[in-house]
C-alpha cells in the first residue's frame, strides 16, 4: 500500500500531467466559442451540478468563450403539478397553452437561469443570465407541427449582445424562452436554441450534454460508442435506424449546426464528472463528436 506521502505525490503527478496533456487544446482554443446545451441529469444532481459549473468557470479562466444554453424541463414539470397543470407531450414535444407557456417562461427564466447565473458567479466566473427576448437575440416562429400550441422553432438571430459579453469575459446563459414578431413568447427545444446560437456565432464546438454515453451502434452496448464521426455517417445512421428515438433530433440538430459552420459538435454523457474537461481537454475524449468531412482525420 501507499503511504500517505507516496500517495499525496502520486496524486500531484497525475494532476500535472493532465494539465500538460491539456495545454495544447487550451492553446488550439483560446479565444474560441463554445456553446454548451446543459440539461439531464448533470442539470438535477447536485455534485453533478458543481463540477459542470466548475468546468465552465475553468473554460472561461483558460481564454475559451463559453456560451450556456440550457433547458428545464423537469422543473417545469414540478411547477405544473403545484399549479394543477398536467403536462401533455405530443411527438416529444411539449404541448404549450397559454397557462403552460407562463409557468415555462417563469420557471426557464426566472429560476432556472438565474440560479446558473449565481452558481457561476459563485465559483468565480461572470455570468449573464439571457434569454431570447432580450436585445432581440431570438425570434422565434411557430413550429411546423400541429396542436403543439406555443411550440415554436428560431427564426433569426441577433449575436450582437452576446459578442459584447464575451468580448468583456462575461458567460451568457440563455435559456430557451424568445418571442415572435407580435410579442408572443414561444418555448423553444434548448438543443435546437444551442445549434443555431453556435452556427450564428461561428463556434468551435457546439457540446450537448445528454443522459447518454454519445452515439452507440448498440444503444445496449457501451463499447459500440462510436467516437468520431462525420456528417455523411451520422446522416447514414439515422436512416439505418442505428440512431433513433430521441437521439435523431440530437444528432440533426448537430448536423445543421455543422453545415452552418460550426467546425465540431459533440454529444457526451454529462453524468460523467468534469465530461466538458475530458472531452475539450484531453487527447481521448468521452463521447462522439460530429465533424465537417472535409474536417475529419
């Protein structure tokens, strides 16, 4: 057995020699954007919930620009029930009337965003809490499916203010909240707000963290994790079935970001402790990351 001092020196040398192994990636992406889609389980479990922050107070210490886009919806979902509002799902999608769609802009935008916001704050970043409405930065539409209510989709950007913050070493945090033409506040997919936010802002990354390891040629079968990855492939999987369920949009939703470009899109296991640091900082990586084919090694 190690001895507490064998062991205390071990542990240094391991911390320096990750921190060697990241220094290339911090310089390749100073000064570079990277927007995050937080959600799932690292958005509900409280030690999950620090280390995410954690990584992106490091992002931001390091020179990277991050970007938070979240969503909520479990908490929408607690709040409902208190209201006496029973939650309706139609093809994955919330069904959003007019009462629904006030506890969702309360919950996204007055709780769940302004507690990010504080817990960055906290560990020493310097957050924005934004969301779509505000400097027009969203405009949304209604989304194509019928009976959905206010469902909607984006329908133009407007980066300016977020330029301005993250020149000035301010992190946005957006929640997925934007308003049309006539005012009409819309709720808005967090994944679809983080892809075309990253496409708008010329990203580097656009990394969604989900409640699974990537994308799996068997979803049974951890070791079938496929890595990398292009657009062409990835289109490949989705019509062979491989990629299905709930895991289609995630991965549309990275192609369309990659074809407006966004130079990578990663989906990760955000149930992994510090995954935004192994996957950004580290030669291996965690999960699956989506490439541009003229990109790809």
């Amino acid at each position: 057995m190690l001895n507490d001092t064998e062991y205390i020196r071990k542990a240094e040398a391991t911390r320096v020699r990750v921190l060697s192994e990241a220094l290339p990636y911090i310089q390749q992406f100073a000064g570079r954007t990277i927007v995050v889609k937080y959600g799932g389980a690292a958005m509900k479990e409280a030690a999950l919930k620090e280390k995410v922050i954690r990584d992106i107070v490091f992002m931001s210490c390091v020179g990277l620009r991050p970007v938070v886009v979240h969503g909520g919806g479990p908490e929408i979902n607690t709040w409902l029930d208190k209201l006496g509002i029973e939650p309706q799902f139609k093809n994955g999608l919330r069904v959003t009337d007019a009462a629904t769609m006030d506890v969702v802009e309360m919950v996204l935008v007055g709780r769940v965003n302004k507690e990010i916001v504080s817990l960055i704050n906290q560990a020493g970043g310097s957050a924005v809490g934004l969301c779509g409405k505000d400097a027009s930065l969203i405009k949304a539409r209604p989304a194509d499916q019928r009976d959905v209510g206010f469902v909607g989709e984006v329908s133009s950007v407007n980066t300016q203010i977020l330029e301005s913050l993250v020149k000035n070493g301010h992190i946005p945090v957006v929640s997925s909240v934007a308003a049309d033409e006539m005012g009409q506040a819309y709720n808005i997919n967090a994944d679809t707000v983080a892809g075309e936010l990253a496409a708008a802002l010329g990203a580097e990354k656009m990394i969604l963290l989900t409640d699974t390891s990537g994308i799996l040629k068997d979803f049974k079968d951890l070791s079938t994790l496929i890595p990398k990855l292009d657009i062409q492939e990835a289109r490949k999987l989705i019509e062979s079935g491989i990629v299905s369920g709930g895991m289609i949009p995630k991965v549309n939703c990275c192609v369309r970001s990659l074809a407006q470009g966004v130079r990578a899109a990663h989906i990760i296991d955000g149930r992994i402790p510090h995954a935004l640091l192994l996957e950004i900082f580290t030669d291996a990586g965690i999960g699956s990351m989506i490439v541009a084919s003229e990109f790809i090694a």
